[in-house]
C-alpha cells in the first residue's frame, strides 16, 4: 500500500490526473485500459481536470473504456447521478467510451456480464480492472459497500443492488471481488471532514474494523491512497 499526501484538492486531482495519463498512454495491450469511476466531490475535481488541456489532448480516450463502482437508483439525468455528474464533468467532452450502471432500472446481472466481456479474466473468473477509482465516506463505506449492508460479504457476484437502510435506498455497486482483482485501487480523500475515518484506518482504531474500506485489499494489485493535508493527521504525528 502507498500513501500520497498532497497539499490541497487541487494538487492532489493535478497528481491523480497525471498519473492516469501516465498509466493510460504507456497501456501496451490491444484491449482498452479500463477504469471504474466513483462519484463524489474528489473525483469531480480530477474530471474537471482531466477534461482540459493538457490531459484532453494527451489522453488516447478512444483506447479507455470506463465503467461505474456504484450508481444511485435514479434515472441517469437526475442530480444525484454519478453518471450525470461524470457526464458533466468529463465524459460529454473526451470521446472515451463508458457504460452507465442502470441502478435505475435493477441490471446489476447485467453489467456484470459487461464486466466479464470487456474485461479480462483472472485464473478465478474475476473480470480485472485496470483502474478502480474509490472515495470514502465519512462512516467508512466506499462505492456503495455501506457500514453493515448484505452486499460487504457478497464473494459470487461482481455487482449488485445493495439496501442501504441507514439511506433508505438500494444502490448499485461493485462488490469486493471485484474491486480487490484489479491492477490498481485508489482511493480518494480531500478535506477536513475525511480526518476522522482516514487517521482511524491508518491507526486501526476499533471504530475502523467496521469501516468497508478496509476490506479493500488488491491481492494482486497496487492500492494507492491520495490524501491532501486536511484529510489526515498522519504526517504530524
Ligand atoms: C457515491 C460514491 C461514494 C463516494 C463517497 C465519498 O456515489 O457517493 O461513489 O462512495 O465516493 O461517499 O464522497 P465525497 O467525495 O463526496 O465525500
């Protein structure tokens, strides 16, 4: 596991944004570089980013294919969307070409066997990402993997409806199978209110052991953490 910690929000989405042109222009094999990608505020700003100069031009988008980790069940126009966000911020302006997850409508079946066509395989059957993108929430939970819901200890599945009771909602989400087969993981956090959650996983306090995020463990892959200052306490101590 590697920790970055960058001086504010708009360092840290300028060193995500960087390192993903790097990864998706040295990508060598004839099937795309795939990315999953969060919503949230922290990735907002990398998309902002990523869709202008110098990383529009760069960026061999038509050789990307991106997908979703989680999705509100709302229709893809709502303001809740990751994709309507995603759309806005990136998507209507670079020709990469992705799939929404239709948490709306229930394709959880579906997107999995998205998954498993564009993806490859690894020797467990697990469609492996090259890229999955991640943010935290302040109660721990990452995608849509939530403190206490049924879809934490899914193990068949690489997508699923998940209920989330403390929302009252179900939403769409990859499931850690699938998450923890990927090349690379990274996870996300800006801000003062991420401290709490970030410096607890960091510390193993006990409110930590129920935090979803630490059942993301790539076993074959890279998990980078990208904090700027406000979001740990780690380097002071
Ligand atoms: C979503 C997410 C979710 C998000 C975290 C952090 O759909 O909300 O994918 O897992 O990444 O809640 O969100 P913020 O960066 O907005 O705090």
């Amino acid at each position: 596991m590697e920790v970055k910690i960058l001086a504010d929000a708009e360092t840290l989405a300028k060193a995500v944004a960087e390192a993903w042109m790097q990864r998706a222009t040295q990508h060598q094999a004839t099937r795309p570089w795939s990315v999953a990608l969060s919503g949230g505020s922290t990735p907002r700003a990398l998309f902002l980013l990523l869709a202008k100069e110098p990383y529009c031009a760069k960026i061999p988008w038509e050789r990307l294919i991106a997908f979703f980790g989680d999705e509100r069940s709302v229709p893809p126009d709502h303001d809740d969307a990751n994709v309507r966000m995603a759309r806005q911020t990136l998507l209507d302006h670079v020709p990469m070409p992705y799939h929404r997850m239709p948490a709306d409508t229930g394709g959880a079946k579906g997107y999995a066997a998205l998954l498993e066509k564009h993806l490859p395989l690894n020797e467990e059957g697990v469609p492996v990402f090259d890229l999955v993108l991640l943010g935290i929430g302040e109660d721990g939970h990452t995608a849509s993997l939530f403190p206490g819901t049924e879809a934490l200890t899914e193990t068949e599945r690489w997508v699923v409806m998940n209920d989330v009771p403390q929302l009252d909602t179900q939403r769409m989400t990859l499931t850690f199978p699938v998450i923890n087969a990927a090349r690379e993981v990274w996870v996300l956090a800006s801000g003062k209110s991420k401290q709490k959650v970030v410096d607890g996983v960091f510390q193993s306090s006990e409110a930590a052991a129920a935090y979803p995020i630490t059942s993301v463990d790539p076993k074959q892959g890279n998990l980078v953490w990208w904090l700027d200052r406000d979001a740990t306490t780690t380097e002071n101590r």
